[in-house]
C-alpha cells in the first residue's frame, strides 16, 4: 500500500512482500524491513547480510544497498518512508549511522512487529480515522527503533562521488547517457568514474544504466496495458526496440512481451 502523507512532499511505501530482490540504489529515506518467514541477503554499503525469520533490519537514508537473494518462502514487512513522515515531523535522528542495522530474532511479539501488524489491520478494517491510527503507529514504531539504535558520531557522507553518481543516473537515465556526459556534468574523471562503479558499485555503468530502464520497463508493464512495447522502449531511454527486448531478457530472463503475459495471469 501507498499512504500518502498530508503536507509532505513524499509518500510511504509499506507492503507485504513475498520477494525482495532489488537491483543497487541509494534513497533519501528510512527503510525497515521485518521478516516473517523465509530469509534474504542484502548488501549495505560493503557490507554483506543475511536477515532471516524474526530479524529486523534498518536502511538509513543515501546508504547504497541491493537485495541480492531471497528464499521462496519468503513473507516479510517492507517500509519506505521520509525521516519526516515517519517521525511526524521534522527530524535530524536519521542523520547518523547506527553501529548495528539489523537486530536478530526480535520476535513477533516485539513492539516494532506488532506495530507492522496493527497497521495490515487498520488499512483491512473501514475505520474512518485509519490515517490517524497508521501515523501514530508509525511514530511509536520511529521511536522504539530510535531506543533500539546505537548511533556513533559519524555523518552519513551525503555528497560521496557513489552517491552523487547513483543519483544523476537515476534522475537522467531515460536519457542518452554515457560516461563522458558524467564526466562534464559531475566533473569527475571517467577513469575515477569507471573505478566507481566496477570497485564501489560492482557493476559495470552500461549493465547500471540498462538496470534502471528495465526497472521502470517493468512497472508500466505491470501498471499500463495499453502501452505498446515501442512506446515503453523510448520512454525508458533504449534506442532501439531491438537493445530494448537484449537487456530485457539478460536481465529478467524473459521478453518484455512474455513479461507482460505473466503479470497478467498473476492477476
């Protein structure tokens, strides 16, 4: 479910999920997932982990992360949301890293869990006043992880080159982009550039590029039926329906068309 927040700029995201495999990125927002079966592997930064049923795990925000894995029997909470909308006001909480981001075996019983629980069955009930009752959950949720979290002192670098890099890409990726247009837009060497992303990032900036395109590729394929398969290939940025349907499948394993079909039949 979307929930969207009365005078803020952004939305909060909250799902149930039964997958969570998502290509690299960095947000400007807190998200928390908690597992209820199943587990996954998530890279933070350079660091790899491993969440399972029971576990808690913390992204904060402009962190770059990537869901690598999941099990098939996966079932877990999934929240994005601004420090902002989370909090209910304004906030400089989330402007440190926490020395640990993921807290094991917290239990279904645990605050935090119930919380998750109790907003499921506010948005399932017809109470007039649910938007009233998922932001206080929300903010008590806020809280408890607040209490939870042991902050070092240490300031989440804002203006890394990774982050600035990931940022002008997912901005402008439905563009012509190539590494020498980074380089006079960010003023960073292509060689530097290049390091970035093969040593940093792990990918290499084409395979980045084509990620983002199909990503997005596959939400209007999921979300508008009448589009055809050539409008979608120009709107993500592919200059050809051909180099469309080749990083399609190496990414997905399947045609944008037979894509579409499944999504379908999943309905």
């Amino acid at each position: 479910m979307k929930i969207k927040a009365e005078k803020k700029r952004s939305e909060i995201l909250l799902q149930y999920r039964r997958y969570l495999k998502y290509m690299l990125h960095s947000q400007p927002d807190v998200e928390i997932v908690y597992v209820l079966k199943g587990s996954f592997t998530v890279r933070i930064d350079e660091n790899e982990y491993t969440v399972g049923a029971g576990d808690l795990l913390t992204v904060f925000p402009n962190q770059i992360h990537e869901y690598i894995e999941d099990s098939p029997d996966l079932e877990a909470y999934l929240l994005i949301a601004s420090p902002e909308n989370l909090c209910g006001s304004e906030t400089d909480e989330f402007d440190r890293l926490p020395n640990e981001q993921i807290f094991r075996a917290i239990g279904e019983n645990h605050l935090i869990a119930r919380c998750f629980k109790e907003i499921f069955g506010a948005y399932s009930g017809e109470s007039p006043h649910r938007e009233m009752i998922v932001g206080g959950l929300l903010a008590v949720m806020a809280g408890e992880l607040l209490d939870m979290l042991d902050f070092s002192m240490q300031r989440i670098p804002r203006e890394d080159i990774a982050h600035r890099v990931l940022r002008y890409c997912s901005e402008h990726f439905r563009e012509p982009l190539t590494l020498e247009r980074l380089e006079g837009e960010l003023f960073v060497s292509r060689s530097y550039l290049s390091h970035v992303f093969s040593d940093r990032l792990g990918t290499g900036f084409c395979q980045y590029i084509n990620s983002l395109r199909v990503s997005e590729a596959c939400r209007l394929l999921k979300s508008r039926d009448e589009i055809t398969m050539t409008e979608i290939s120009e709107s993500v940025g592919f200059g050809s329906i051909r180099s469309f349907n080749r990083a399609f499948r190496q990414i997905t394993g399947v045609s944008p068309a037979e894509y579409r079909r499944l999504r379908r039949k999943k309905k």
